[in-house]
C-alpha cells in the first residue's frame, strides 16, 4: 500500500492515512488506516469505500462545527 493523504483527530491521538496512492497495482488499496500515534501501530482498517469498490481520491478532517448546507 501506498499513503497518499493523512488527516489527524482533533486530540491529536490518531492520524487517518489513505491507502491510495495512483492507480497502480499494489499502491492503491482504497482502505483508510488509523494509526494511533501514541503507540505507533495501525489500530484499524476503514474499508467501507474499498469493499464498495471505490478509490478515495482525498480525506478531509472537518470541524465539529461545519454544516454544509448546500447540500
């Protein structure tokens, strides 16, 4: 797997690394990993986009606050 993009909690405890990275064989997974970055190890895996048969292009880590209201 490849890393491509990483989101990290508001406490700062967990990073959310996207595991697709181009569209190469072996470099794009579509998991999401959450690595706890107190002890160093993955915690779990996000496969809900890859068991559906999607790519992640981009993760974002929105505030508690955001609303997006045009949609």
């Amino acid at each position: 797997m490849a890393a491509h993009h990483v989101g990290i909690s508001p406490d700062e405890k967990y990073a959310f690394v996207q595991n697709s990275f181009l569209n190469l064989p072996k470099m794009d997974d579509g998991s999401i990993s959450v690595i706890d970055l107190q002890k160093m190890v993955k915690k779990a895996s996000i496969d809900t986009l890859k068991n559906r048969g999607f790519n992640p292009n981009c993760i974002l880590m929105l505030p508690q606050w955001y609303s997006d209201i045009a949609h």
